[in-house]
C-alpha cells in the first residue's frame, strides 16, 4: 500500500512517522522495527492526534471509520481511489456528482482534504525521488479546497524529493484519479502488450518507474476527459 511507502520515505528523508490500522499497535511491530527509531504505532484516534499532517491511506469504502473528531483541524491527504465492486460502490460517484475526495471531505468536515499520493505506486515513490532542482525530478498532483493545506502538502511532497503541480480545487481531482492519462501509467511506462486484469495491476505495482515533469503532469491533466468513475478490471 502507498502508505507503507510514504513511511519509509519519510524517515529516509528524516521525517518522524506515527502508523496505525484497524487491526491494532500491536500488527505494525515488525514494519516499525524495520522503520526503525523514527517510527511508532498507535491506534487511528492516536495517529490523528499526534500527527501534523495525516495520509489516510485506507481503502475508500472505509473512510468513515476514519476519526473525524480527532481529525478536525488536521490536514488529511487523500490517497484513496474509487473502486467499486459488486457488494459496494457510491452512485454519487458513479454518476460523477461529485469526486471521492469530496465523499472524504463530506465526512472530514472539520479537516482540510488534499487529494495526493494516490496516482503513484511504493515502489515508484521509492524509486522516483530527486533532490529539489533535480533535472530529472518527478512531480506530482495535488487538489484542494483549503490553500493552506495545499500548500502544506506540497511541503512534504518536497521533502519527500517531489514536485507538486496544483490541479484546483477538490471536484478538479477527477483529473488525476483512474480512467485518466495522468493516472498510474506515465509514472510506470508503457505496460507489456496484453496485459489484464491481475497481471497489469501486478506490472505496475513491480515498474521500478519512469520520471515524470511538472510540465508533463500538467499537460495531462489538462487533456482528461472525465468519464466514468472509479477503478475497474
């Protein structure tokens, strides 16, 4: 999951890193002790009060069990991506009435939602990062209500060796989300012809990745055209 590569990327570039999930402290023991002294685990209530800046990297159709009391007033990044199956999908989604970043912001009324992290896989974002000015450095997308927050998380893209490109505003983020070109590929390459469904997702989730500029990342986003929602096999 992109959270656990966010982790890792955050205590190599120094950052202190507080993990949690539904299971408990006590199943995050070996991926703290490999993170190693910066890293800690709590539970999500704990994780939201203690943190500066929160990845909710949990599936979307979970996102109201995230804690909203204890998120109020905390930035909340988005990596979450609609993906709906038989037993659950969002017809808001589906009918494109609004983005699943603005479900999240729905129930995180009282924290500023920056929808990032989410077109990118672990290994790539462990792989990608440069230095700031880097010729070669990959820049990723981020939408948002709040500019503050923005701004915050850019922040941290830059420390994680990352560029960010500002799309606008939380129901822009279609823009960068699945069934777009800026979406999963141009930070992979082009996949193996004949690809599908488990072997494609596996491809991309095992490409070492492939730089991608602001430019680029903008140009992309700009030729979107929005169809319908939500990550499918």
């Amino acid at each position: 999951m992109v959270g656990v590569g966010v982790a890792r990327r955050a205590v190599d570039a120094g950052l202190d890193v507080v993990l949690g999930n539904s299971r408990g402290p006590g199943t995050l023991t070996d991926l703290v002790a490999e993170l190693g002294g910066r890293a800690r685990a709590a539970t999500p209530a704990e994780v939201a009060r203690a943190a500066d800046l929160v990845v909710a990297a949990v599936p979307l159709a979970a996102h109201e069990r995230l804690p909203r009391a204890e998120l109020a007033g905390k930035t909340v990044i988005d990596p979450m991506n609609y993906a709906p199956k038989p037993d659950w999908s969002v017809p808001e989604l589906d009918r494109d009435e609004l983005t699943s970043s603005e479900l999240v912001q729905r129930h995180l009324d009282g924290a500023p939602v920056v929808k990032a992290l989410h077109c990118i896989g672990p290994k790539q974002l462990l792989n990608l990062f440069r230095p700031a000015g880097a010729p070669d450095r990959t820049a990723l997308p981020l939408s948002g209500d709040d500019l503050a927050a923005k701004d915050e998380v850019a922040e941290l893209l830059d420390v994680l060796g990352f560029d960010a490109v500002d799309l606008g505003t939380l129901a822009e983020s279609w823009r960068s989300e699945p069934n777009t070109p800026l979406y999963a590929i141009p930070y992979v390459g082009q996949p193996p012809a004949g690809l599908t469904g488990p072997d494609f997702v596996a491809w991309i989730q095992n490409a070492p990745g492939t730089p991608l500029s602001a430019a680029r990342v903008k140009d992309l986003a700009a030729a979107a055209v929005r169809g319908p929602a939500g990550f499918r096999l």
